[in-house]
C-alpha cells in the first residue's frame, strides 16, 4: 500500500526524546527504541501504518538488511523523525 501524505498517528517523539533516541549507538536498532520512547507498540505502529506487525517486528530487529527507502520513510514520518533518525545512513 502506498500513502500520499503521511498517516495520522499520535504518538510523535518530543525534542527530549529525540535526543535520547539520537544518543544511541548508530549499531543499535532504533525502531524498537523509538516505539518504545513514542509509548506505542510495534503491533501497533504496523497496524496504524497498515503493515503487517511481524514485518515491523523483524525491521526493528534487523532481520531485514534492506528496507526499501518508502517503508523507512513511512515508519519514520508516523513518529516524526528523519530516516536518518530511525535508520542512520550507514544502516541503510
């Protein structure tokens, strides 16, 4: 599924927790941390973005060496941070 305009989500980092999730390891996966810091779930993130909540699950555990750049995009706009953020440029 393809969106035009970024999903509604209510779970969007503050500057604070950005800077907490910006403070991790570029080795570590941030998806777990920035779903964990949004207080929302990975299952629930995947089910607001439509995806499917065992895909999100081995993104955030990087199972996947390759996420196409719409899907780091949509995860990362419906927390409101960068794909650089969520995903620094050397894991991508």
């Amino acid at each position: 599924r393809v969106y035009t305009t970024v999903p509604l989500v209510s779970h969007l980092l503050s500057p604070k927790q950005l800077r907490i999730l910006r403070s991790e390891p570029s080795s570590a996966p941030r998806l777990a941390k920035a779903c964990e810091l949004a207080g929302i779930s990975r299952r629930q993130l995947a089910l607001n973005l439509d995806l499917s909540p065992g895909y999100v699950h081995d993104v955030s555990r990087w199972r996947y060496k390759d996420i196409s750049l719409s899907k780091a995009r949509l995860l990362s706009r419906s927390l409101g941070i960068s794909v650089d953020d969520l995903f620094p440029q050397n894991d991508l």
